[in-house]
C-alpha cells in the first residue's frame, strides 16, 4: 500500500503524490513543481517518476523543473503538446516501476482532450481531468460517445478503487448532481461528508468508484431518475445522447448563492 498524498495548487488543483514505505514516489500531474518540491522536502521522499494524463499546463507546467531536478523518469501520453517525455503511453501500455513497486495499467479516455489517459494500479486510478467526483471533464476536443466510452471503461474498474482526480470540484458538482437526483439518498449522503470534509479544509478526495457508481450523474445515464431528467430536456433515447445532454446542462449550471 502506497502512501496517498493531495498536493494543492493554483486554485483547485490536486498533484497527486504516492510513495512506498523506502520513500521512493511518484508524482502525477505535476503542474507547479513549487509545492511537490516541498511536499517531498517535507517528507523526505525521493521522486523517482512523473505521469501525466494530458497536455493542459495545470497538468504539466512542473514536469521538466522536477525531472531535471530529481532525474525522475517521465511517462506521458502520444501527443506532441506534451514537449517532456522519456516514454510515450497510450491505451494499453504499462508503465512498470521498480521504486516505489507498482505496475500501472494505461486506459485512454478521450474525451476531455483527445489524447488523455488514466493510470491505473493497486485500487488507485489516476484519472487527471476524465473524472471527477460527482462529475467529469468538459469536452474540449472529444464528442459525447467517446466520454461515454471513456467513462464506462472507468466505471468497470473494481468498486473500491481510489479516485484520484486532479480538482477539487467535489461540493459544485454536488450541486449540480442533487439538481439532477435530488431524490439519491447516496448523493445526499456524499453532500453531507464533502461538506464536514472542505468545513475542516481537508480535501473531499480520493473518491471511490462505489461512490461515483451510485452518486455520479455521469456513470448513472442508465438510472430510471436520470434518464427521466434526460427525457425532460430533450434527446434520451439513446446513452450518448444522454451523456451529451447532462454535459450541457453542467456547461450552463450555476451553483446556487449559500451552496
């Protein structure tokens, strides 16, 4: 068992760090090298890898401070927009660590930006912008059936996995999801712990996929409440269409004045 760390930065961001018991780690989305530097400092940890899921600068602006820094190996997806890469990952690749131990499968997940990937290994996913707790990524380079894909690809990952999304957007999307299943007792069981967890100022994640199962309205476009929402604002006959529609409304959704 790795031990799981929240970097925060900018305004909403999460830098995720994982390290083994030697204190050999490895660094996801690294995109401000300022904070993991201390958070390593801190901790006595010895960055040995950086994964990065897609090319937004949040995700990377820390990657070649930190690599240069620490000779940490750089896994990064096919996509020329990502400039730092020592190995290039895509659906289907593994990335296999000797320090910390871990054998991470890939899993592209389109959608968000066209060449995006999640990590996954030992009940953790790593999954930057596809996924969020109680939400997903916004479509700026994919169309709705490829994050519908994408999203059932995660969804299938075993129920106690570890959701270790890159922003805390736990208590918007909340907002939102409650507006689409206000009669979801998960979801208001969720609401209740997000909002003791951020009053304490400690982070709602990881999430679980148990929890995203039954609370996220994008892994739920086949639940009888959801689809009535859908058959309400338009389209929903079929699942993408769904999908995009929920998409659209979260787009346009302002999350109420006292939230």
């Amino acid at each position: 068992m790795l031990d799981l760390l929240p970097v925060p930065a900018f305004d909403d961001n999460y830098l995720w760090l994982a390290a083994d018991a030697a204190g050999d780690a490895v660094a996801v989305d690294p995109g401000d090298a300022a904070p993991v530097r201390r958070a390593l400092e801190q901790r006595g940890w010895r960055l040995r890898a950086i994964l990065v899921t897609h090319h937004h600068d949040d995700h990377q602006g820390g990657v070649a401070a930190l690599a240069g820094e620490t000779g940490a190996t750089v896994y990064a997806p096919e996509d020329g927009r990502i400039a730092l890469a020592d190995v290039r990952v895509a659906d289907g690749s593994r990335v296999v660590l000797d320090a910390p131990p871990i054998d991470f499968e890939v899993i592209g997940v389109p959608g968000h930006t066209r060449s995006h990937v999640a990590y996954h290994a030992d009940g953790l996913l790593f999954c930057g912008d596809a996924l969020f707790s109680l939400g997903c990524g916004r479509l700026f380079e994919g169309t709705p059936a490829q994050m519908l894909a994408s999203l059932d690809r995660l969804a299938a990952l075993p129920a106690d996995t570890r959701v270790c999304c890159a922003h805390e957007y736990t208590l918007a999307n909340a907002a939102f999801a409650a507006s689409v299943e206000p009669g979801n007792p998960a979801l208001q069981q969720r609401l209740a712990e997000v909002r003791q967890q951020r009053q304490r100022g400690e982070p709602s994640l990881p999430s679980t996929l148990a929890i995203e199962r039954a609370c996220n309205p994008f892994l739920r476009v086949d639940a009888q409440a959801v689809v009535a929402w859908c058959a309400r604002q338009g389209d929903a006959t079929t699942r993408a269409a769904r999908l995009a529609l929920l998409r659209r409304a979260k787009d346009q959704f302002r999350v109420p004045a006292g939230w």
